[in-house]
C-alpha cells in the first residue's frame, strides 16, 4: 500500500484525446497523413477531401465496462469555401464523466496544400462532490501530397498547454503528430506516424496497413511501439454507407 501511495508511476485510462475511428484505430492509430470523417479529431486538414455531407458515430469499449467506454458523433457539410464541421465525445458515467465539443474548418489551398483547424471546448465533471472543470483549446494541422501516391501530414493540439483552476486538477497537454501514407496501388495503402505526448516520456511510433477489395471489403492490421502494441480491423462499405469494425 505503501508503495501504490508513494509511486509516481502514471495509469492513464480512457481519454477525449485518442485517436476516434475504427479505420484509424484498425491501423495502429494512424489518422495523421489520412482523409475521412473522424480526420475531425486527429489532422483536420484531411477534412478537405470529404466532398459530401456526411455524418458517423463511433463507440469504443475498454475491458467490457460501460463505464470506461468513450462515445462519439461528428458530421461534416462542404461549402463552397471549404469544409465545416461539428464534433462532441463523451467518456465516462454519472460519477465521472469528460465531454468534448468541437468546431472544425478545413479548406485546400492548392491542388497539393490542405489546411485545418479546430477549437476545442473541453468539461470534466467529478460527480456531486467536486467542481468539474472547464477549458478551451485549439489544435490545427496540414496535409500535402509529395507526389501522386505520396502525402505528408502534421498536426499539433493544445500549443499553448493549459490547465484547470479547481480543487481537482485538471491539464490538457501539448500532443504533436506527423507521418506519412503511401498508395502503393488502388488497394493497398501503408502508413506510419510519430506522436508525441507532453505528459509521456516517450516517443509513440505507429504504422498501419489497409487493404482493399473491390472497394468494398477492407482488412486492415497496425502496429504500436508503447501502448497500443497491435491492432486489426474490418471495414465494410455499400454506397454511401461505410460500417468500420477494430480491436486493439
């Protein structure tokens, strides 16, 4: 007991911060140098490539408990001068509970060059005993294509790291990614990034594979060099209807 007390040994659970997605989450939690929906909570410049109105929820589930489970929704409108959107996360239950809202903007300055960024409104609630907490923040990132098959994307959330004045206390660190995805043909596609934590010691290196068939079956396998170790996953798309399946 004396020991557990004592030790500064960090046990970081569930959090809004991860990557959101099981496309992502099949692929190691590489999202960094990718396009879609969830990019809204990872790189939103990968944002500029949804060229429809488009919406998703993602439930996540750790050790088959409700209340370490993390749920999430987002919705993305194309306009004319780019592309907007909308996301909010919710971790925890009634004795604990973390809530994220987003807004989101992402726009193509050249055919090559995309851009994003998004504020960020984040409360944690500590049940009836405590005063939850509330912060704002921002996070932006960009894309751009080295060549036809070849892209390159950075992001970086929380620049200026801040933290909660409550009686518990309460921080958002400074998260920084970047990585790269290759097309090596229209079914196969490897990527890899390097994320960086301002609370952790280390270095997270991630890489992933998804492989394509017919453009509607995609298998897809990931590796983590810290926490997430390795990940597998199966997507599966009819028209405009995409449903993504991970385990980590």
């Amino acid at each position: 007991l004396l020991l557990l007390i004592t030790s500064k040994c960090p046990l970081p659970g569930q959090d809004l911060l991860s990557v959101k997605g099981a496309r992502y989450a099949g692929m190691g939690g590489c999202s960094v140098a990718l396009s879609g929906l969830w990019n809204i909570n990872s790189n939103q410049a990968g944002m500029a490539r949804v060229r429809k109105f488009s919406a998703g929820i993602n439930y996540e589930d750790r050790f088959g408990m409700s209340q370490l489970s993390t749920k999430s929704i987002a919705v993305l409108y194309p306009a004319r001068f780019g592309v907007m959107g909308a996301s909010l996360d919710y971790f925890g239950y009634s004795l604990y509970h973390e809530t994220k809202f987003g807004l989101a903007y992402a726009k193509a300055i050249t055919p090559h060059l995309r851009a994003g960024l998004k504020l960020d409104f984040f409360q944690t609630a500590f049940g009836d005993q405590y005063s939850g907490n509330n912060l704002l923040t921002f996070e932006l990132g960009f894309q751009y294509d080295l060549s036809k098959n070849f892209a390159f994307g950075a992001d970086i959330f929380n620049p200026i790291p801040k933290s909660g004045p409550s009686e518990v206390y309460f921080n958002l660190p400074l998260i920084y990614r970047f990585g790269l995805v290759y097309l090596f043909s229209k079914n196969l596609l490897v990527t890899a990034e390097v994320d960086k934590n301002s609370d952790l010691p280390f270095y997270e290196v991630r890489a992933g594979v998804e492989y394509a068939v017919r453009n509607r079956y995609f298998f897809r396998v990931g590796l983590g060099s810290q926490q997430e170790i390795f990940t597998t996953g199966f997507g599966y798309k009819w028209k405009r209807l995409s449903f993504d399946l991970a385990a980590v």
